[in-house]
C-alpha cells in the first residue's frame, strides 16, 4: 500500500508529542481539511473557511480489552499540534463519502452519541483518492478487529476498496516533502498498518472473483451493472436446477421416498415426545409432592422454633429472681440497703405491667400460669408496701423525737435560733425514690404516709415557731407608745414625745423572714417528697419568699429530690385537680398551729405602737405577693389570716381613736381650735413614715375615717353655741388646713378633705363678716333691700313714690347711718376683733370684710343712682380710701 505524504513520521511524532501521558499508541495521522460545505447548484463544493487539522487513529490497551479513538489534532498559534477534539470508535456508526463531490476525497464521520444530531457534521477532504482509502480503510480494520463489528459505509464500493488494497500491499516509494527536497523511503509492511490477513474477503473467495470478473470485458467502475447481472444469471441458474430435478423420475422417487423417510421419522419421533411427556408431567407432580411436603416441614420447624423462643419469653418474665424476692419479703430498710430494696422494686414493678395487656399478647394474659404469676406478685407487692409503710411511718416520728428532745436545735434565753432542716431532709431523701415505687406500686398508701409525716412535723415546726416568738418577744426593747392619740383630756404634748418602735416592725419582719421560706421550703419539699404531681414552686426568675433576699435555705434546690419520675404520668407538666386538693389537705396537717405564735407577735407589737400595723402590714403584703406557686397554698393563707389580723387590730385602734373624738364634751361652750384637730396632724405624719409597700389603702381609709368623724363632730360643736359657730367654724377649719398643708401636698386622700377644709372656711367667714357688717350699718343695707324687692315688681322711677322710700326718707337714713362711719367701721373692727381666740387670724379675715363691705356699698350707690338720680351719697372710693386710712 503506497504511503502518502500526508502521514510521515515527523507528523506521527508530533501526534505522539501532543498526546503524552495519555497511555495511547498512535496507528495512523494523516492531514486533512475541515469543513462544513455545502453543495451549489454548479456541483462544485463551496468550502467556507476550510481549516487545516491532522486525524490520528490511537488504540489504548487496558487488560485483555482495548479501546480505539479518532483525535482531532488543530494548529496552535506557534504551529505545534494540540488536541482539539476525541472521538470514541465504539460509536462510529457511519462513514459516508460526499457523492457530490467529483474528485471523491471529502467524506464525513457519523458518530451516535453526538448530543445534537440537528447539526451537520464535519467533512473532511483529502489531498487524493489514495489518502482517503487509506484512512477509511485502517478505520475498517480496527474496528472489525478491535470492535468486532463494521460502521455502515455509503458512498464507496467495498470490493472496490479491496482491490486497491492489494494493488498497494507491497512496498513502495514515497516521498517526504522536506526542505532539502525529496528523498526516497521504502515503507515496511509495519508501517502500513494493513496486512492481508486483515482483509475484508478471504483469499479463496477473493480468486473466485477474480475467475468470475475475467469472463465479464466491463469496467470496474460499473459494480451497479455487475451486480444486477449477477443476480439475473443466479435465478436463472437456481430455476434451471428445479427444472432438471422435476424432469427425471428416479430423482423424484428418490425424494419421496427421503420425505416418506422422514415422515416416519418425524412420527416416531412425536410420539416418544409423547411418552417423554406424561413421565415428565408424573415427575412434576411428585416433586411438587415432595416440596410440599418438605415447606410443611420447614414451617412447622420454623413454629415450634418460635413458639419455644416465646415461651422461654414467657418462663423468664414469669421467674422471680430469688433476692428480690427475699428483699421484697423480709428485706431490711436501713440506709445500706436501699439500693437493693430500690432494685427490687423497679423489678416488681416491672413484673406487673409486663403482666398487663398492652405489654402481654391478649392470648397470654388467659393462661392459668400467668394468671397464678399475677397473683403472686400482688401479694408480694402487697406485703412489701405493708412493710416499708410501716417503716417509714415509725422513721418519721423518729426524727421528730430525737430533734425535739435536743434543745439545742431550738431557741433559747438571749440566743434566737434560726431552724435548721437540712439533716432532717438529707435523711427523707433517701427514701424518696423509695416512696416514688410506693406510689407506683400502690397509689393508696401514700395518704397514711402522708398523714404520718404531717403529723409528726407539725410538732417540730410548732415547738420551733413557738420559741422562736418568744424569745423574739423577751430580746426586743422597745417602751410603749401612747394609744390615745385624739383625747381631749390628755396632754398636749402626750404625742410628741413618742419613742421609736421601729424594733416591733423588725421583729415581726424578722419572723417572717426567718420562717415563711421554712414554711415554703417545707411545703415543696413535702409536695415532691409525698409524690405529689404540681408545678414547681418557684418560676424562673421569680422572687420565691417576697424578698430580694433569696430563700432561706442555702441550698436553693432544697425541694429538689436528686430523682427522676417512675411513673410517665409524673413527668407531665400538668396536674389534676384532686391531687392538688389533696396537697392543700396535707399542708393543712402540716402546718396547722403555727398561726397563733404569728397572731402572737401580731398582738404584742400592736401593744407596744398600734401604729407599728401600718408597716407590719405592708410587710405582710410584701410577702404575700411573693407566693404565687400551687404548693404553697397554706403560706398563703397564713399570710392572708395574718394581714387580716393586723388590719382588724389597726381598725380598732381606728375605732377607739374615733371614739375620743366623739367624747369631747358637747355640753361646755368649746372655745378657739380643738385639741385633736393638731394631734391629728403629728398622727397623720407619723402615719406617713410607717407606710410600707401597699399599706397606702390602709392608711387612707384610716384618714378618711377620722376625718369625717373629725369634721362631723365639729359641725355638732358649732351648733351648741350658734352665736358663735361661724368664728369656731372658721378657726378650727384653718387649723386643719395650717396642720396639714405639708402632708396634702403628697397625699391625694388628705389634699381632697384639705380642700373640703378651705371650702367650709370660706363660707363660716362669709357668714361671719356679712353677720357684723349688717350689724353696724344694719338700716342702709335694710333699705338696699326693699329697693331691690321693688324692682321684682314695679319699674324704677316708681319707686321713690313708695311710702318708706322716698328722697326724705333716704336723706334720713344716709344721716343717720353714715354721719360717723368711721366709728361704725372702728366698732366693725373691734367686733371682729373681740371673739377670735386666733389672733393670726384677724388680718385676712379683716381685709375680707373691707372687701364685702366695699362690694356692698357699691351695688348700693349703684341702686341710688338708678333710682335717685338727682341724689348724692359718698362715693366708694371715698369709703375706700377711709378704711385705707384706719
């Protein structure tokens, strides 16, 4: 096979070069020109921007396979090779030679995993026919040797290419085109990569052909044409045999007698098939026997497989494990052994409920053995809840005893003692989840354990609240304060010296401080040691005992057990209203007495200051908003027991104060300002400085009291002597006002009888100064009057014609009422003068009497002047400028 120019080793080598290190051996390179033509009505082929590329066939082995690929090879900007393109052969399903192209060198490459088969695909043009078989050829080779199979070729007649591959087997010269000019090369059989054992026909059907193409004078171009006359001599032939075979009798009955033969044979043959059959269809069936058989077998293997497995199940849960079974029994409850007795009754525990339906199959549950089992453990759990019951009942009352019989932990002369509970519950705790079994076992014993333990810790808690008081009693130093406060009878200065008792309140604080958070503590502590299911006592962040203080114990998760719920139904946030009820029972045990040491202290502070309820109250109230949980039910109460208490000791000091106002004498003529109107001033403010917290309602509704009795009892006074009841009026409401004008101006309920106060004062002066003003120029204002009354009824200038109120008459009465009006207003100021015992008080009542009566005589010279027009009276500011003047 002659080798072109196209491919030489120099391009080989180049080829080689760009494809380094992808373990493939170049087969072939040969250039080419790449184009997307298309064909003019000319038949020429127009080629649009045809670029020079170089096709490399590359093999790759890998084991006993090998893979075989056509690599586009394109020009770099510095003309070294370098991939462009890699297709597979495997995919090569057509290589089709353009019929439009008259020299035949362009053909194109049919790949079926293209992605997009819309788009035509490249031609490739060589330089002569010879290039182009050459690489179609070695394309066939390898894929009939490597890929065992051929693409489709169009275009091209393959006998045609084998012919031209055996014209150009052996060697020939070819020439290399290099710049020194062409120098001949001989090309091996190697280096044509075709051999011809690689050949498309064999070598005895390629010399038939050669035989059959020399008895035919025709072209070689014509394979159409020699081709169809191939097939015409070939039916012509087959038809001529047929004929001859009909024609000769000895061949007939010769293939008769082979179809008679056969026949038979054929007979034979179906009716041992027959046979064969029935004896395979009798096969069948037993072996299907057989298998069913044997699956019987297998299943029933498979279930007493499992049955023994479930009742091994069952013989297990049905076994009682010997220790527990004696700890259960006649084991001992000390302290060393509760984690055996803890052990053994989450064991029985779960015993009875994986003897229960849920967890047992319906079927089980019916057994006479697991009912037997059943009752066994009832008993069991029977004895052993009878047993720790008993226990800790005696446990209990125990240590109650041993610590009341210590004095030590108890208040004593000159030393208060803050309880302690920390061994006592250290002690509880560890048989807490002792009780958490009970009450899982059996929910009943609880309410006899509970009544035990409240019973015997009420006799601590009482014994310790007890001393406790009193010995907070006997320590606190503090001289009574007087209880009349508003007596008429006492001392002026009886309230004034009044000695502090701020140590009362304190003392009562330090009650509460020291035993509501025991009381709280005890009550949680209670409330998840009995098993109780109740939020928890404190919220996050909350204030636990109404004090910024913190709780009482040190140990601020006091109530906290160090256990986790047994029963599911513990752990729900939630809680039933029976268990809570129950909860608020049993504190009620718990905790019931221990009131009367707190009315106690109550009582004696009241004693020492009545007033000292003002500040216990809001202390109380203080820790009464701090108790919010659902355990602490009974402090509550306590608290409120206790708020309503002070409250009624404060309303009785209230009422007897209001008592001492009433008893002022009503039948001696009360002169000048009343005793209790000042003392309730210094009252009122020491009131104000024992205010705590929400005392303030307390506080007002006290004010409200004693004032209205204050002002009620004042009218009553006034009205004994009413010549003087406006001057008695007008002195004791100014006093009031004086007394308490500091305090109103920050108490809304005292600013609101303040102002009740100045009203009442306003008007007794009124009444007061008008009552001496008619008194000394009683005929002038008298005849203002009539006028007055006159013009109701008749018109202006008829009155002067009225009998009593013409000019003469007016005449007289000027003369005779304003002839001394200086005296008549110095006897006026000496009046007013003469029966005020407040003498501060006389110069603003004095300027509001100069006003009234400048008021007066003004809508009286206004009068003359309408209906005495040709008359002449002093002028008001004549009057004004006289009274100015004295």
């Amino acid at each position: 096979m002659a080798k072109s120019s196209a491919d030489d080793e120099e391009l080989r080598r180049a080829c080689e070069a760009a494809i380094e290190g992808t373990k493939q051996k170049i087969m072939m390179s040969i250039r080419v020109a790449k184009s997307r033509g298309i064909w003019g009505k000319s038949g020429k082929l127009g080629r649009h921007m045809a670029k020079p590329r170089v096709l490399a066939l590359s093999t790759k082995s890998k084991g006993p396979r090998t893979k075989a690929f056509l690599r586009v090879m394109k020009y770099s900007t510095g003309g070294v090779l370098e991939p462009a393109k890699l297709y597979k052969l495997k995919h090569l399903s057509k290589v089709e030679v353009i019929t439009n192209d008259p020299s035949g060198c362009t053909f194109t490459l049919g790949f079926d995993n293209l992605r997009s088969q819309s788009v035509a695909p490249p031609q490739w043009t060589m330089r002569n026919i010879d290039d182009r078989n050459r690489l179609l050829l070695c394309i066939l080779n390898i894929c009939k040797d490597v890929l065992g199979r051929l693409p489709k070729v169009v275009g091209i007649d393959v006998v045609e290419m084998a012919l031209w591959a055996k014209e150009n087997t052996p060697s020939v010269t070819t020439q290399k085109n290099l710049q020194a000019g062409p120098i001949a090369t001989t090309v091996t059989e190697s280096d044509l990569k075709v051999t011809v054992e690689k050949e498309l026909v064999s070598q005895a059907e390629e010399e038939d052909m050669e035989a059959l193409l020399g008895t035919y004078v025709m072209g070689i171009g014509e394979a159409e044409a020699f081709s169809e006359r191939l097939k015409r001599e070939l039916l012509a032939l087959e038809a001529a045999n047929v004929h001859a075979i009909l024609e000769s009798e000895p061949l007939v009955d010769e293939v008769l007698q082979g179809l008679e033969a056969a026949t038979n044979c054929v007979d034979d043959m179906d009716e041992w098939l027959g046979i064969f059959n029935v004896k395979l269809r009798h096969m069948r069936e037993d072996i299907e026997s057989i298998e069913t058989r044997n699956n019987k077998l297998e299943m029933q293997s498979v279930n007493n497989k499992a049955l023994i497995e479930e009742l091994d199940k069952l013989l297990e849960r049905l076994r009682v494990p010997s220790e527990y079974a004696a700890c259960l029994t006649g084991g001992s409850f000390d302290e060393a052994r509760m984690l055996q007795n803890v052990e053994a009754c989450e064991w029985l525990t779960g015993a009875l409920r994986g003897l229960e339906v849920p967890n047992l199959d319906s079927t089980y549950a019916n057994m006479r053995a697991v009912k037997e089992k059943r009752v066994e453990l009832e008993k069991l759990k029977t004895t052993f809840v009878r047993r720790a019951s008993e226990f800790l009942r005696n446990y209990f009352a125990s240590l109650v005893d041993f610590m009341i019989s210590d004095k030590s932990y108890f208040s004593q002369r000159g030393q208060l003692k803050r309880p302690d509970h920390a061994d006592l519950r250290y002690k509880c705790r560890t048989y807490a989840r002792l009780l958490q079994h009970l009450k899982s076992l059996d929910k009943s014993c609880l309410g006899p354990l509970r009544k035990a333990y409240c019973s015997s810790l009420n006799l601590l808690l009482r014994r310790e609240a007890r001393e406790f008081a009193n010995e907070l009693r006997a320590s606190t130093k503090a001289s009574r304060n007087p209880t009349v406060w508003l007596e008429a009878s006492s001392g002026g200065s009886q309230s004034g010296n009044s000695s502090d008792t701020s140590a009362v309140s304190d003392a009562y604080a330090k009650m509460l401080t020291i035993f509501i958070p025991l009381l709280v503590d005890e009550s949680s502590f209670f409330a998840h040691f009995m098993c109780f299911e109740v939020p928890a006592l404190v919220p996050p962040g909350g204030v636990a005992n109404g004090n910024k203080t913190g709780s009482y114990d040190d140990d601020t998760n006091d109530d906290d057990l160090g256990i986790m719920d047994i029963d599911d139904n513990d752990s729900k946030a939630g809680k039933t209203s029976a268990d809570l009820q129950a909860l608020n029972e049993s504190l009620q045990d718990l905790l019931d007495g221990i009131q009367e040491d707190f009315y106690a202290v109550v009582d004696w502070a009241y004693k020492i200051d009545p007033l000292r309820c003002i500040s216990m109250h809001g202390i109380t109230e203080r820790y009464l908003s701090g108790q919010k949980a659902d355990a602490a039910g009974f402090v509550r109460l306590l608290l409120g027991d206790l708020e309503s208490r002070i409250s009624m000791q404060f309303s009785r000091f209230v009422d007897e104060a209001c008592h001492q106002i009433e008893r002022n004498e009503r039948n001696v003529r009360q002169m000048g300002v009343l005793s209790y109107i000042p003392r309730f001033a210094t009252l009122a403010t020491r009131m104000e400085q024992y205010i705590q917290g929400q005392s303030r309602d307390l506080v007002d509704q006290a004010y409200t009291k004693f004032v209205s009795i204050m002002f009620v009892t004042l009218e009553k006074l006034a009205q004994t002597d009413p010549k003087y009841a406006d001057i008695f009026l007008l002195e004791n409401y100014a006093a009031f006002q004086n007394s308490l004008y500091d305090l109103a101006n920050v108490v809304p309920t005292l600013a609101k009888f303040y102002h009740q106060a100045s009203e009442a004062y306003e008007q007794a002066c009124t009444r007061h100064i008008n009552m001496i003003i008619y008194y000394q120029f009683e005929r002038l204002f008298q005849f203002a009057r009539k006028i007055e009354d006159l013009m109701f009824t008749i018109s202006p200038e008829e009155i002067p014609f009225q009998l009593g109120l013409s000019k003469m008459d007016l005449r007289k009465m000027l003369k005779s009422s304003l002839s001394g009006v200086d005296k008549s207003i110095a006897a006026m100021y000496k009046k007013l003068q003469k029966n005020l015992t407040s003498e501060e008080l006389l110069p603003s009542l004095w300027d509001k009497c100069k006003k009234e009566f400048l008021d007066k005589y003004d809508s009286f010279g206004q009068l003359v002047a309408k209906i005495y027009p040709t008359e002449t009276i002093p002028s008001v500011s004549e009057m004004r400028d006289l009274l100015a003047s004295m």
